[in-house]
C-alpha cells in the first residue's frame, strides 16, 4: 500500500508540471501563428488547461470509476472559483470592466446548471453525456461570436519545431500519469474503505488545477486580469460539459451521492459568487479574495467531516 501512496503521489506531481508545461507551449504556438484572440484564449488556453481533468475522466470512466471522474470535476471547478480566484483577487486587486466576461460569468452558471441537475440524480448516463457534449458546442458557438480579446500577438523570431516537441513530450507524461494517479486512487480509496469521489474531489482536483492556478498569476503579474478570469471561467464549462461528457458518453457514471451533494452545493455557492461579484463589482479587492478562500476551507471541513462522520 507504501507502494500505491508514492505512485499517486508522483503521478499527481508529473501531471501537474506536464500539464504547466504544455499550457506553455500551447500558448507559445498560439504566438508564433497569430491564431486568433479567442481562439488563443479560450479553445487553446481554457480547454489546454482542463486536459488534466479530461484525461483522468477517461481513464477514471474507463476504470468503471466514475467517481473519481465526477469528483474530479467537481473539486477542480471548486479550486478554480474558490481557491485560484480567491489567491488571484487576494494578491492582485482584479478590475472587472469587460461586459463579455460579466455575460460568460453568468452563462457559465446557466451552462453547468443542466450538469448539476444531472449529478444530484446519483448517476450521468450516456445519453445525459451527449447532452452535456451539445452543450460544450453551443457555447463555442457564443464564445466564437464574441472574440474575447486576450492580447496574444504573434512573435516571428519563435522557432516553432521546439515548442511542438516539448508539448508532444509534455502530453505524453500528462497521458502516463493520469493512468497511474486513476489506478493509484482506486487502491487508496479501496484500502481507506472511503469513496473514490472523496479523494477526487479534495486531491485529486488540486494535482489537476495547477494549470488554472499558474496561467492565472502569470496573467496576473503581467497585469491582463481579463486572461485569468476568462481562463478560470471557460475551464469550469470545460469540465463541467466536455469532460463529463466524454466520461460518461464511454460509461454511465456511478458514484456516492453524499460526497457529491456537498461538493454540488459549495459550486453552487461558488458559481453564484462569481457571477455576483462580477456583475455588481466593478473591482474585486483582498477581503473578497479573503471570502472566497474562506469558502473552500470550509468546504474542505465539510468533505473531511464526512469521513469522520
């Protein structure tokens, strides 16, 4: 069991430094062929950072895991509104001015409405999967529409062979690690006799964040808070239409409703937040940053409380 501890363990730290590193690379092509605003911000840098989530779902759904699939998703979205944002806004005082990122916000809560719905009935078949599947198209559909602007512009000196190559590389760490986290979580949850979704959903879904987190500091230092919440924003449709929707498209998702029905009420209280604050703040400040994490302590208490319980 000493053996599955330290597999999980390196596994989660190979995935989230791959991930990181393809995020990188992603944007450094994005550069070199002058692709478009929105296309460089939300296919390229939103879907590139929830990789990580889209590979344990379908090696988790694979695994008839569907636990760790949908605790993943779950737990990642949480970090991603409560903890990225909360250290995005506690560190840097965010200016929220755009009208499309007000409009995604609260589109982002219409979108990962249906999902929830779907959650709270204890399973996700696949035709629920192929639903959540239309929904990630119709909101590409939008997002091409409005071309959010992210301020990638092309640079000619870059030598494009490199970047392809370190991305290939770092994809394939990102396809080992995700197989060898899955198994390892399996054992784990097996020999703690507590749920796979539970260790997903706290774990887990921090290992997978790490892309989120980086992009959105880096975004930050360089004073373009429009690419953080965009980024954070777009990943939590990500996975809360695509990557579950291609988990459950390849098989129905099981897993224990209780873990689930708690971590679904603290995205709820967090989706609302976000949607509240960027369309009545005009600036979010450390004691909203200070709220926001405050929030993810306390639904850690409450998934750790659940065990002990």
């Amino acid at each position: 069991m000493l053996l599955d501890f330290l597999v999980f363990a390196v596994s989660l730290l190979v995935l989230a430094k791959s991930a990181d590193i393809a995020v990188r690379q992603v944007i450094r092509i994005a550069r070199h062929y002058s692709i478009s605003d929105f296309t460089a911000g939300f296919i390229l840098i939103a879907v590139a950072t929830s990789v990580p989530e889209l590979l344990v779902g379908i090696f988790s759904s694979m695994s008839n895991a569907g636990g760790i699939s949908v605790g993943n998703v779950l737990g990642a979205n949480i970090v991603d509104l409560l903890l990225v944002m909360g250290l995005l806004v506690f560190f840097y005082k965010v200016s929220v001015v755009d009208k499309k990122l007000v409009e995604n916000s609260q589109v982002m809560l219409f979108l990962t409405f249906i999902p929830l719905v779907f959650l709270l009935s204890g399973s996700v078949e696949r035709s629920e999967g192929l639903v959540l599947l239309l929904l990630f198209l119709l909101y590409c559909f939008f997002a091409f529409k409005q071309k959010i602007s992210v301020g990638i512009k092309a640079r000619d000196g870059l030598k494009i062979s490199k970047p392809f190559l370190i991305l290939g590389f770092s994809l394939l760490l990102l396809f080992i690690s995700s197989r060898f986290l899955v198994d390892s979580t399996i054992s784990i949850a097996t020999f703690l006799q507590v749920p796979q979704s539970l260790i997903a959903v706290v774990i887990v879904s921090l290992g997978t964040t790490v892309p989120e987190l980086a992009t959105a500091l880096s975004a930050a230092r360089l004073k373009r808070f429009e690419i953080a919440f965009g980024d954070l924003v777009g990943s939590v449709i990500v996975n809360s239409t695509l990557v579950l929707g291609v988990a459950a498209v390849i098989r129905p998702l099981v897993f224990n409703q209780q873990v689930i029905f708690t971590a679904v009420f603290f995205l709820v209280i967090a989706e609302l937040l976000i949607v509240g604050l960027a369309t009545l703040q005009k600036r979010l400040d450390r004691k909203i940053g200070l709220t926001l994490l405050s929030f993810y302590f306390l639904f850690l208490l409450a998934e750790i409380g659940f065990v002990n319980f």
